[in-house]
C-alpha cells in the first residue's frame, strides 16, 4: 500500500540476486511458483535469479512465465538454439549483464559449441552465421534498436531465409519478449546465478 | 509450416489492420478469444486491430493478454491515467502510431482531459505535469532509451514521489511491456482503429 | 539593457502563453502587430501563442512572419496540406509540442482527413502515403536529423516525385524554417493554445 | 511550374556556388537585391555565394534576409563577435561547411583574434572561454542538438553569465535562425567563396 | 606495390585468423617477430591472431607492439588485472569480438575471478566494483565513446580514487590504445584463437 | 608513485600546452626525445605541443613516435596528403582541437591548396574530392565512428579506388592511429601551437 513517507529500498546484503527489491521466501510463495521453482532445481540445480527476483509480485510472474515459455519452443526452422540466439543478439544491443550469461550459457549448450555461443553474445556480424541466422539475426537487432524503421522488406527476408509466416512472427515475438525481459532485469538489478558461467564451456560439450 | 520455397507475405489490401501477417476470421479463433472480441466490442463497439492481428497466433494473444491486462488494474498511487500514461510515453519515445493513437485515448479518457492527454503524447516535459507525474515519466523513458544507464537511485526518485514499491515495480512492468508491445505493433504494421481518432476529444469529456 | 546582477525570469503564473519570457500587452503592440492579431482572431477566434510570446520582440516578430508565411503560399504539386505536413514530420523529429498540436491542427483541415493529419504527426512512414509525399517526408526528416547527408540523389528525390525545381527548394526551406520555429518555441516554452486540440477532429472536416 | 516529367538538376558545371539550383545572373535580380549585391561587393569585395545562391528564389531571399540582419545588431553583453560565435556553434554542431568558413573568417575579425576563431570553429569547449562566453556556447549546442531537453534552467544561466532579457532571447533566436541557414546551405550545397579562407588570418588583425 | 585493376582480397580460406588480408608464413618474418610468436607459444601454447594478422605488416607489428607491452607493465594502484579491465570496458564499448574475447580471458585470469571478468566483459556498471574500479571504468568508456566532452574534473576523479598522476595518465593511454586496437581488428577482421575460449573458466582459477 | 591522499593536477598556468598533466623541462628528457625536439624545431621553428605534453611519460612518447611515424610514410597511390586527410577527417568525427589545427596545417601544406584543406576540415563530403579520396575518407569515418559495422565490402571499396593492399591497410591503421592520438589530446587537454594558424594559408602556398 502507497504511503506518503517515502518507502526505502532494501538494502539488498541479504541474498545473491542483487534484486533492488525485496525478495520472498520460497516458501511465502503461491503453489504454482513453487512447482516452478522445483522444476528448476531439478533441471538446472538451482534457481534462476529472474524466478526469485520476478516473485515479488507473484501473479505477474506466472503471467509473464506462460507468455515466455511458449516462445522457447522449438519449430522446424527456428530451433531452440536459434531462439536463445535471439535473446543473446537483443540482450546484446540492449546490454543486458542477466540475459547475456544466463541465456548465453543456454545458447553455447543448444549450440553444442560453446565458442561460436560465446562469438555471438559479443558480436553476432563476426560470428560467421550462415544466410538464415544472420538475416534472423539483422532483423532482432534493428526491431531492438531502430523499431519505427522496420519495414515489410525486412520481414520478407526472414521468409526468404526459409522461414515460415509463423516462424517468422516468432523472430518478431521473442524479439520483442527480450526487450521487455533485458528492462524487467535492469531495472530490478538482477545479477545472474554464478552457476551460469560454468556451463557448457569448452570441453564439456 | 515451413518451406523452402519463401513464403510471400499476403497483400495486405484484405482488412484495414494493416497486418503484414494474415488475419484469421474471427470464426476460427478460440473460444477465448471471441469472448474477448465480444467483450471489445461491447465496451468500446469494435474490436481492437491488436487483437484482431494478434490473433494470427491465438495461443500466444492469449498468454501475452492475461500478462498485459494486470498491468493496468489501478491502484492508490498509481491509478488508470498513471498507468496509460506510462503506455504513452513508453510508446513516444519508441515512435509507435497504434500505440500512441489507442493509448492516447486511453489518456484522453482516463485523464478527463483531452487537451492534457494529447499534450504527453507530444511532449510529457511541458506537459506542466506535477512531480509525481514527472518522475514517473522520466523513469519510464529512461528504462526505454537508456536501460543500462537505470540506477537504484532512479528508482528511489519513484518511492520519493510517493508511490509505494509494488507501485515503483509497476512502473517498470509496465514500460517494458510497452517496449515489447510497441515491437510487436511496428513488426506487424499495426494500425489503430479509426475510432480512436474521435475518442475523448474536447467537448466529450 | 544589460545589467550586472542577473535578471529573473518572470514566474509564468500570468498568461497561458507558457512563456519563459515577459509577454507583452497587446495595446503596447506596433500597428502592424495589432493587424495580425486581429485578423488571426477574426480568421482563428483567438491569437496564436507564437505570436504573443514572440511579440516580447516585435521587430522580430514581423521580420520572422514575413518570410514564414511566404513558405505557406499553395502550389500546384505542393498544396496547403502538403506544406502542414512538411511542419508536422519536422517538428515531429525535433519533438516540439507547440508545433505539433498548432500544425497538427492545421494539417487536419487542410488534409480534410482527420485520422491521417493524426496518423502522419505521430509516424508518416506508417500513414500510407503516396510516393509523392512519402519522398517529401523522407527529404523533410532527413534534412532535420541527417543534414551534413543530404545529397544531390535526395533533391532528384523530389523531381523525381513530381515536383518542381521551386517545389523541391520549397520542402528543404519549410523544412529549414520549422527547424528555427520549432526551436524557438522550445526555447521560450511556448504552449499550444488550447483551441488547437478541438479543430478538424472526426465529424467536423 | 510543375510537371510531370522529372526535372534535372542543372548539372553545377555553370559557377562556383556549388549550388544544385539555377543561379540567376545578378542583372535578372529585382532593385533591392542588385543594391544588397553592390553593397556586398563595396564592403567585402566579393558577393557571398548564400546572396548568389539564395536568389533563385529572390523574394524568399529578401525576406530571410531582413530578418537575419536585424540579429546581427551587437548590444552591450552580446557583442559582434559574440553573435557571430554562436553562428560557429551551431554551425559546428551542425557540420555546415559553408557557414564554418564564411561564419568563420567573421568570427575571427570580430575577435580580433585568429586563433581564437579557428580554435572555437573546431571545438569552443577547449578554446578557453570565459563564463559568459562558454554558457553561450553551451546553450547555443544544447538548443542546436537536443532542443527538447532545454529548459528554463538553461535560460537562467544566460542571464546569471550578465545578459538582459533581450540578449538571452538573442542567442536563442540566433541559434534558430543558424538551424534554417545551415539546412539551406546544406539543401542547396552552397560552397563558400574562396575569399573566407584568406581573411583575419594571422598577421592580419 | 599499387595497380590501377583492383586488387582482389584473399579468399580467407586458407587459415582460422579470419583476416581479409594476406597471412604471411611465420618462416617469412623477421627475426624479431619469429621471436616473438616462439614467446607467446611458450607462455600460451598458441600464437595470438593479432600477431599473426598484423605482421602482414612486419615493421608496423614490431612498432605496434613495443608501445602496446609498456602499457601493461603493472603499478601498485593498477594492477594487471586493472589494466586487463580497461582493455575489456573499452572493446565493450565498441563492440570489438577479437578483443573482447582475448582480453576477456586475461581478465578472467588477473582477476582470479572467472565470474567477475565475464560480468565486467557484458557490463561493468552491474560488476559490483568498487569505488576506484567503477571510476576507472566510467572514465575510460566516457574517452571511448565521448571524448570531446572528457574534462578536467573526469581526470581528477581518477586521482580522487586513489591513482598517481602517472596511472591517471595510464588509464587514458590504455583506453586510447584499444581505441587503436580495437579499430585494427575490426578493419582486418581478425577472429579470437580458439584456445582462448576455455581460459581461466570457473574451476580453473 | 600512488598516494592515498589524492594527488592535485597541476594548475595548468605554467605553460602554453594547455595540459593537466606536468610538463618536463626539455633538459630533463633523455637524449632520444632532446633529439628529436631539435630536429622538430629545425624543420617547424618549434617543438609541438604533443611531444612537451606526452614527454611527460618519456618512453611513452618514444615508443609512439616510433610507430606513428611510419604511418606517414608515403607511397604511390597514397601520398603525404592523402595520410594528413585521413588524420583530419578521423580528428573531425571525434571533434579533436589539437589534431585538427596541427594536422590541418599540415594537410594545407601538402596538398598545396589551403581552401581546400580548410573545407576537408570542416566537411570532406562537400570538398568535392576525387573518387580515390572520396573512398578513403568515408571508409576512415566508418571505422571511427561506426567501426563494428566495417565490412569487407568496404576494405574493398579501397582497392576498387586503386590502392594496394598495402595502402589499404595504410588508411585502416592511420585511422586506427588518430583514434588513439586523438584520445590522448583530449584526455590531456592539448591545445595547438599557435605556430599551426598561421601556416599554409592563402598566398603561402
């Protein structure tokens, strides 16, 4: 509730997240979240920071993970390691510190190759990407950084990358999911899990 | 389903959505989904081109939706003006016609002031708004343009202004929806209902 | 006259104007001044804000006016409404709200179309125009933002759509002078009087 | 008058102006601009290419010019050199090589100071400037680059560095006027007369 | 030796360094340089790809190189992994892959931290540095990317912060260097060696 | 050696150089840098204000010396003039003072034209150079100001306007260069020896 004498932040030494907000106990948490939260210990070996952080408001974080799940799902065209691509390149022109290691980490693991992963989380054009991720590519950066400028020409060319209509929306969708996930995490200053930084290096995959 | 042989993008001379994409009837959509429709055209007598053209994928109109419609449930500190406000000047600073002409009025509406109301669409720094208003906007443009550059301090200046911390988080929530919200308008080629042009406008509110 | 201890500036809390500077009562007006007012108000209802903020300096005032309504004169491939848009695309990438709700006005009269004169203050790449206008625009905004680019090929830009060697030094010299009008009602706070956000509005035009 | 079938561009071959547009002999021009072009000859000997150039369109010269020279008249804080200093600025900020070199060989006469001059064409940041100078400078850049953001802060700073009302309008006004004349220059490729460049050099003043 | 028919680039097939210029053999190179890489295989098992690129240009690598080594001579208040930070924050700023990722890697190997580096790499002002790091960091972004704006004021926060004048002067040469550095394998397209990737991971340091 | 208490710049009133740093007596320096300052004042009449204000870090200076000299070498296709260019143009898009006076001598002094090397210094799109030029000017603005996005297309844009590798990479490194030098003068607040203003201008040359 509002008060009219200014509410102080916390003063964030309590955990690891670096959350300018403060962060509930697993265990105040709806149902749902803590299924989630299970699911991802289960399949990571731990909690991701964006699920403990997003938990201040809970409601908005399941609404938030149905929206997000459904566009890491992977198509003919536009597979999983494509789709984390995209996140890296948006979280990249944006300079989001959360998406670059978390979903860098994702990336080097869908990939198989944690080099070329690590290549596009700096700079995607030097990557050496064949036609269909760099037009996937060109066309997540320009929708970040220069929106008004897209044009229809733009979408024809992930279509004559080979993409389908729905694939091609999807580069849209995720695109523009990243930029309101890289500000959601700026602006609460989510740090990412140390965890992030040790997998699917070199040697591992 | 993809092809290799590109896919052309439909003509577009079909609807007045603008939608690069193809529009589904509104017969074939889910059950959900035309209970929004119905819904839209009740309260305002028509349906919303974002739904309309969203509905080309209706699982996900569906997700991003129950994500969306939180966001502006009003609250002490932060009410329905606030909360379109921040849709406004999200939207400004991203240059973003549907969003802009339907939010406007949204503005319009929600203010009672439709001279105030077209006034932040243009400029919210002499739109002579008061500090809380001010500092709202100002957050908001800076988590847009500058994301990186958001500091704990920024955030402060929003408890500062009065607004409780869930309120300061939905600041934020909101205008990184909007920086999602706005992609997904521009990446379509959204237009606005001509029935927003003459909503709210002086004499009517 | 100069003085050594600094002037302040007026509070603002006397007119509407918005102005930074000291308006001036109209009776203190010269002649000339006292003409145009009233046959703004004759043709308007009400005196224009640019002309009672930028009276502070009459000599100015009538030197300005003399060459910016000269730009305004209709011809054949370069009508009224042509001329309004050239002020709104200018004054929509520089952000001047004055210029916006007084030009925004005029250019939904003069277009007859109070949807698209909306449309075309808030994005011309999105408002579906024709080549002729389109290339207009794309001259206007470029000569704002990009000057130093501005090339030969652009000018032939405009022959090529139409117009005349008079029409083409017409769109860069409307588009030069709102580049000046536009600064100096940011410069002094210029506020749009508040009769503008009532014209040509759907069902009236 | 219009037509259909693009016009060329005069292929430039005919003078030194530079100028895309016709440029009109001078025994075509009206009375008043005939007496403006001897007057620039006695007094330079030489007619400025802005005159020569400007003249394909005589009555919008005349009335550009009528205005321009009234903001040339020095005052008592807001000197000769002073007016023409922020002519440099903008025109630096700008890229305007035509005003650079002509504005330029003024600036250094009126400094009385070569040096001076050429170092504040490049960057008046590091030309030393005293504190009136340098908030000049600084208002001038901001009202030139980002006119938005100016405020009402801006404008005090003027009149705390020692400049009336009247002045401060003054640079505002000719910070304005130099972001039409610059735009013309560059619209029209205007290339300044070879005399600028020899003019106040060192040893001269 | 220049020809008037163009020169055709090398395919860039023929090794893994990524340059669009010729590679010499090493056997063709001075003695000096031969030395050189004989240095680096001992401490690093592997040639640096800018040394290989580079000595297309013999004279210059050597040249290049005596200067560049100076620069990281460590001191007591900017230690190697001090000097390895501004090289990161720089090439960060300008987007420099083969940098990023080399220098990435002594960073991680400095520091002794290979969490800490990799966030520094993405963005510094998330790292959690402390109060002479985060002034080091600003003010070698600020000479990257604004330097004309860099004042007195910047240069004495470094002092400030616990720096000799001669360190001071440190962080302005090595930010400027990799201005250079940068710049040179961006043009030459220079690509990281791979073995740099797996240096320094977590578990290593 | 570093201090906790922080260390005072010097108050920059002893000498003309215009640094914050100190500035050696010329009899303090070693040989090397004794030689090469007579030899500076043999062929200029004076020493150059960056070889008094780097000799601040002895080595330094030499080891740069060494390396930038080479750069101006000369050779068939590109001259001494084309290298001062490439300086004035790299010192233009960074807005360095120091380099564009002192560089600007030079280039009037080379190409034996002073008017045109005072445009090439205020705009080199509008100094209508040759096509060779033209090249190599826009490809050292792109690597300074946009070098992420330097393509291969563009190095060969070089060769196309018939230069040889060689001299291609000559434009790459000399750009490369000024991006350093231009850092340090604006890091040290360099100010021009007066000596530059005076050089080849008009009648000299």
């Amino acid at each position: 509730m509002a008060s009219r004498t200014p509410q102080a932040l916390p003063d964030g030494s309590r955990d690891d997240t670096g959350s300018w907000f403060p962060v509930p106990d697993e265990a105040e948490l709806p149902d749902d979240l803590r299924g989630l939260f299970a699911k991802a210990k289960e399949r990571l070996g731990f909690v991701p920071n964006v699920f403990r952080v997003y938990s201040f408001r809970p409601r908005r974080l399941s609404a938030w993970f149905a929206h997000f799940r459904q566009l890491h799902e992977a198509t003919e065209q536009l597979g999983a390691a494509d789709r984390e691509m995209i996140a890296v390149v948006v979280s990249s022109a944006n300079g989001c510190l959360y998406c670059l290691v978390a979903h860098g980490a994702a990336l080097r693991e869908e990939l198989g190759d944690p080099i070329l992963g690590e290549h596009i989380s700096y700079d995607w054009r030097r990557a050496d990407l064949d036609p269909r991720r760099a037009a996937i590519c060109a066309y997540a950066e320009k929708l970040t950084l220069r929106p008004r400028e897209v044009t229809r020409a733009d979408l024809q060319s992930l279509l004559d990358s080979g993409l389908s209509l729905e694939e091609a929306w999807d580069v849209a969708e995720i695109a523009a999911m990243y930029n309101l996930t890289n500000r959601m995490a700026m602006a609460t200053n989510m740090l990412p899990n140390r965890e992030y930084s040790a997998q699917a290096r070199v040697g591992e995959v």
